[in-house]
C-alpha cells in the first residue's frame, strides 16, 4: 500500500512558465511533508518543507501548498529555469525518523 | 567535502558473493537510514539507526545486514543477493527527532549478477 502518491511520472514546461508538482498522501496521521530533488548520478537534496499547521511555505521560487482535507500537496516552481530540471519527490513522516517518498515526477524545463 | 559520502560508488557482484556498503556523514547528526531505490518505485526505506540504535528494520530480508558502530558510520553487509537486489542504495543522516529533513549521499549503484 502506497501511502504517498505521485501520479504524473513527468512534466513538461517552458522556461519562464510556473511548475506545478503534486502528490497525495493516504495517512492522515502524516504531520510533515518535504520535497527532495534529484538529479541523475546524485542523491536527493532536501527543497523545501511544511509542517501540517500550515497550509503554504515559501522560498524564493518555490512554494508548498497543502490541503489537509484532500490530502493533497503541490510543489509550485515559478519562473521555471533549465536547471530545474530534475526528479522531484515528495515525502512525509508523523513525528518520526521516518520518511515515506512518492515515486517521483520528473521535471522537464524547456527553453 | 560532502555531508554524507558513501563508498563505492558503484558494486558489481556475484549471487555468492560478500560485501559491504559504507556510510559516512560529517553533519554531527544523530539518525542514519539505508534507502533503496529501483526503478519506478518509490525510495523504499530499509533501516533506520538513532543514536546508535536501530529503530526500524522495514521487513527486509536478512541477506541484508546493517551496522552502525557509531554516530558517523553506517554499512550495509551484503550476502547471498539476488538479481532482483540490484538497485541504487542511498545512505541518509538526519539531526533526529523527527520534523527534520534528511541528507543524502550520492548513492552506490548495486549490479548482482
């Protein structure tokens, strides 16, 4: 049973346009979620997270929004450079050492 | 030099085979993890150590051995393996506690043959 979901396996998008990652999540006892990106031959780099007290967090060109009765959360890029591009994962955890990762979306960013 | 280094890089290996994956994290944090990545599923976690301790083993088989003789270290001894094992293993360290990301290594490209 997955517990966190990425459904859409790739994206693609204009340089200069807005990224919109989404996942959704199935455990509602989940108080945490993240956002990792990975580029090929590296491992996943922390972007940016948000606690379930809240429903956006922003950093710069990113920001996380999050729908707790939908249980769902975006991941919003905007604008979108070329060196966005990368596999993006989103994770959650309640209160845990623990970490539970979607399958990915991977992002392409055109010129 | 890198947060979280592991070593090698990448692993060729045979059914019959011993080895040992290595972990070093420079961060000062208390929480190590062995995550494993095959293609088109998501990072499945494997163990989890805090302060020393392991406090997830996540079902996986004994043909995969973790130890943690300290904060810093982590490896991950490989015996027996099946083909089905290859994958990308990735090391990870966390300050622990929870509510706080985790930092990875680069991986080691794991090839059974």
């Amino acid at each position: 049973d997955q517990q966190v979901k990425q459904n859409s396996p790739s994206l693609s998008v204009q340089e200069g346009r807005i990224s919109i990652l989404n996942c959704d999540y199935t455990n509602s006892m989940f108080d945490y979620f993240l956002w990792y990106k990975k580029y090929p031959a590296e491992g996943p780099t922390f972007l940016i997270s948000i606690s379930s007290i809240k429903d956006k967090n922003e950093d710069g060109r990113f920001t996380v929004f999050l729908n707790k009765s939908a249980k769902h959360l975006s991941l919003h890029i905007v604008p979108s450079q070329p060196g966005d591009s990368a596999v993006y994962f989103c994770a959650a955890t309640r209160n845990t050492d623990k970490l539970i990762f979607g399958t990915g979306t991977r992002l392409q960013v055109f010129p | 030099e890198t947060g979280v280094t592991q070593t090698p890089r990448h692993l060729v290996m045979g059914m019959t085979n011993k080895k040992s994956l290595k972990c070093e994290q420079h961060l000062g944090h208390n929480a190590m993890y062995w995550y494993k990545q095959s293609a088109k599923k998501p990072l499945e976690l494997m163990f989890v150590y805090s302060l020393e301790e392991r406090v997830e083993n996540n079902s996986v088989p004994s043909r995969f051995s973790p130890e943690c003789p300290n904060s810093s270290h982590l490896f991950l001894h490989l015996h027996t393996l099946q083909p089905e094992d290859s994958a990308l293993y990735l090391c990870a360290s966390s300050q622990g506690g929870g509510r706080t990301e985790a930092f990875f290594g680069q991986g080691t490209r794991l090839t059974v043959v």
